[in-house]
C-alpha cells in the first residue's frame, strides 16, 4: 500500500499501513499522539524507514498500490502499534471503571 502523509508517499506492507491508520484513529480519539518507525520502499524503489508523527491532527492517506517488490518486514511494528491500540482502549474502559467506582449512588 501507499501511505500518503505530510506531502511524501512511500509503500509498505498491508497490514503495517491499515494498522497505522488503526493508530492513528485510537489516537486522535483520545486526543494524544505518537510517533512510529515503519520499513517502507522509498519513491526510488530502495528499501527505507520513516518516521510518522501521528495524532489528532494527522493527515494520511493510504491507499493500494500493484508492485512486484516485496513487502517490507513489520511484523514487530504491527505487534507494537496493535498493543498501543489495545493500551489506549484498556485506558478508556478503565477510566469509565475508575468513575463508576467514585459515582454518588443517590444520583
């Protein structure tokens, strides 16, 4: 897939692009931001790394894309955006639990 952000666009893996959109969701819902490393293939075709900041106001477009190349390897990436993902919903359900616990019963 191609990921579009902040004016570049690089390709990378399916699952490492749609989890990264995943994040970047969990994110802005929670009004704080992040920065992660993905391996991606650079517009000369040669293997790289970028670096997303990613939050609230970010901007990205992923979109397919057909390439014989292979398929950067993400696989710890995806491990480690899918838990910040799963992080920032324990902290909403915890949060709603923590205010229930506190609530006036007579309300």
């Amino acid at each position: 897939m191609r990921i579009t952000y902040a004016g570049v666009t690089v390709m990378t893996g399916d699952e490492a692009a749609n989890t990264l959109m995943d994040l970047a969701s969990a994110l802005a819902k929670h009004q704080t931001s992040d920065e992660v490393w993905i391996r991606t293939i650079q517009a000369s075709g040669e293997p790289g790394v970028s670096r997303f900041l990613i939050g609230p106001a970010s901007q990205i477009v992923i979109t397919t894309d057909v390439t014989a190349l292979a398929e950067p390897d993400n696989d710890d990436t995806v491990a480690e955006m899918r838990q910040k993902i799963r992080d920032l919903d324990g902290y909403e359900v915890r949060a709603v639990d923590d205010a229930l616990d506190h609530a006036d019963p007579d309300i």
